[in-house]
C-alpha cells in the first residue's frame, strides 16, 4: 500500500510522522475561495474532496503510481478553518486584517472544522473509493490586550495561518482552553483519520509495525 497526502502543509506532514507512516507528500494549488452563503464544515469538507482528487490526478498524470507497492493506494485530502459567529476566517490579509481578528477572538469561544477526505485507489481496476468528514474543535481565547496582539503579529507567525494563529506554536499562550481534539487544531485530527484510514481497508497497525520508528 502507498499513501499520500495532499498537502505541503509542514505541520500535517509532521503530524503523520509523528504516527510512524510512510507516506509521500503530493501538494496541489487549489481554489480555497469560499462560495456565497457557504457554511464552515461544507466549505472545509469540499476543499478536503477537492484537495484529494487533485492530487490523485496529478499522480496519475505523471505516472507516479507504483504497481509494485500494492493492489490500492491511498490519498488524504485536509483543510482547516477557523470560524466565529458562522464566520469563515481565512490568512489575515496583514496587520489591521490580523488585528480585528484577534479582537473578534479575544476573550471568546470559537470553533476550529477540520475537514478530511480518504481516496482509495485501485490500482489495476483504477476504481476510486471516497469517504469524507468534519472534526470540530472549539477554542477559548483569554483576553487579550493591543501590545500582546501587536507582539504577535511581529513574531512572524500567524502571517500564514488561518484565523491568524497556530496552537502548535507562539499562538499557545492565546488560548485558555480547548474542547475536543487538539490535532485537529493543529490541522489533522489523527485519531479520526485513521478510523477513516482503517474502515477504507488500510492496515495501519500493520504499516507502523513494518514503517513506524523504533522504540
């Protein structure tokens, strides 16, 4: 079996290897626009899907899938969003974007949707299997004041990062509690994709004894 995931992303790549899996990483360019009156767990679920095939096209295009691995191969598909008050909040644009994020934050509960899509690739019948879901998280921000936002911004790290922040890093000491699955937060919640992984046929006990590090 092979597996890839969809994504240049270095914190899901280091959230596989942290589990001990092979995998090859297959990044596409998607559209990540959001369309009119959409909903956050449609939106990051649709992207998850679109991700997923785009990578499976890309390897079949380039003629990157070896027979020899097996008779399927899997492909993970995974997108992230922040959402307050039903609103989506994408990569602040720049420091005054990042600012009204914060405050729309500080002091306030909001929820962290991680969609995740599996394909399943038989590679001598070419048959696609697709399966899908969304993880929520919610998130507590303490309060926080103009200078800690301002500091923030100026650490270099929620430039690239969706609702401005990463729980995995600086972005930490912002947040007072969690409920739910932290990895989610991080961008891949790794205990439900591998439910997913394993209903789709995957060996993934089987994978870490023959790829996983040694203890």
């Amino acid at each position: 079996m092979s597996l890839y995931l969809a994504s240049a992303s270095p914190r899901r790549k280091a959230l596989l290897e942290q589990l001990g899996l092979s995998f090859d990483v297959c990044p596409v360019d998607a559209d990540e626009s959001v369309f009119e009156a959409e909903v956050g767990s449609c939106y990051v679920e649709r992207l998850a899907k679109l991700k997923a095939n785009m990578a499976l096209d890309k390897l079949r295009a380039a003629s990157d899938i070896d027979a020899s691995a097996g008779h399927s191969l899997y492909v993970i598909g995974s997108d992230t969003s922040v959402v307050v008050d039903g609103v989506i909040l994408g990569k602040p644009l720049d420091q005054n974007d990042f600012s009204k994020m914060m405050n729309r934050l500080s002091d306030s509960t909001h929820e962290v949707l991680t969609g995740i899509c599996v394909l399943r690739y038989d590679i001598s019948t070419e048959k696609v299997v697709e399966e899908s879901l969304v993880v929520s998280t919610d998130v507590r921000f303490k309060c926080l004041s103009d200078s800690e936002i301002s500091a923030y911004w100026h650490s270099g790290e929620p430039a690239d990062k969706a609702g401005g922040y990463g729980i995995q890093g600086l972005g930490a000491v912002l947040v007072s509690a969690i409920n739910g699955s932290y990895s989610n937060v991080v961008g891949l919640p790794v205990s439900e994709l591998k439910e997913l992984l394993v209903g789709m046929g995957f060996d993934f006990w089987g994978s870490l004894a023959t790829n996983g590090p040694s203890i």
